[in-house]
C-alpha cells in the first residue's frame, strides 16, 4: 500500500482540509480490510473486522467497526454525518485549535463527538501499522499490485513525463 496515501490524509488532517481528510481516512479501513481477503474487494463485513481489531481498542467501547462504517457510508454516499440506523444520531466533529481542549470520543447528548484532527491520524497510523504487519504476506502481496499508485514521471506507454495516478 502506497505510503503516499497515508502521507496525503495526515498532511489534509494537519493542514485543516478536514472534508478531505474524513473521506480518506475513513477509505483505510476499506482499503486494509480488502488487501487482507482473497478476493481482494471491500465488504461491509471486511470493513467493520478491521476497524474492531485495529482502530476501536483506542476507543473504549464508543465507537466500533459498525457505527465507524455507518458513518462511513453516510459521509461518503450522503454527505451527511447522521445515519438512519446510526448508533448516535449524529457524529459531531470539532476541529482542532491551538487554544482549545481536546474533545475526542465523548458523546453528548445523543451524538458522538470526535476530534477530526486526532481520529484522521488514528486511521492514518492504523493502517501503517497494519501494512507494516502485512508486507510479504498473502493475499496483501497480490492484492496491492492492483492497488492506485502515484507515478511522478508518468505511467508508460499511456502517459510519459508528467506525473499521474492510477
């Protein structure tokens, strides 16, 4: 997996891009949990092991692998942060700042509140982790040939001398 997308997502989270920042981060836990199956393609299921066996153990019990993943597709599909079947009614980011307190994992109310800054990173340095533990292994190994790569000179014979992606 790419180190260039977990650097983009941080560098988005530290640099206050946090639409940007939200919709990739919570593109890890699809993209990890796809490259560990044999098949290679994101599920909901995939997505919410993931999530419960790297992210949630930092999150005592308030967010899990499927509140994370409704508040995915909701985000995502809807851009919303209020699922209809959500565990809370809504999720509440609040965006860093140099003269406030951190308020991260609280719920309020009936919503969930989350520092955007703190949970993007979390995600970021999950999925490292995470890839760290699966180079050299199957199926990470044959999955992540297909996976998107930033090519700065270009990808030959399509596209030759300026950088593109695919």
């Amino acid at each position: 997996m790419e180190e260039e997308f977990f650097a983009q997502v941080a560098w988005a989270a530290q640099n206050g891009l946090y639409f940007l920042a939200l919709a990739g981060a919570l593109m890890i836990p699809d993209i990890c949990g796809a490259l560990g199956t044999p098949s290679g393609e994101a599920t909901g299921a995939a997505y919410r092991a993931w999530f419960d066996s790297h992210v949630a153990p930092l999150h005592r019990g308030i967010m899990d692998g499927d509140t994370c993943y409704k508040f995915r597709c909701s985000l995502l599909h809807q851009a919303s942060t209020q699922h209809p079947k959500g565990r809370y009614s809504r999720v509440l980011f609040v965006e860093p700042g140099p003269t406030r307190g951190l308020f991260h994992m609280n719920v309020l109310n009936d919503a969930l509140n989350i520092d955007a800054g703190v949970f993007c990173l979390e995600m970021v340095e999950a999925g490292r982790a995470w890839r760290n533990t699966a180079l050299g292994t199957e199926p990470y190994e044959t999955n992540v040939k297909q996976f998107v790569t930033r090519y700065p000179g270009g990808l030959g014979p399509y596209i030759v001398g300026i950088p593109a992606i695919s």
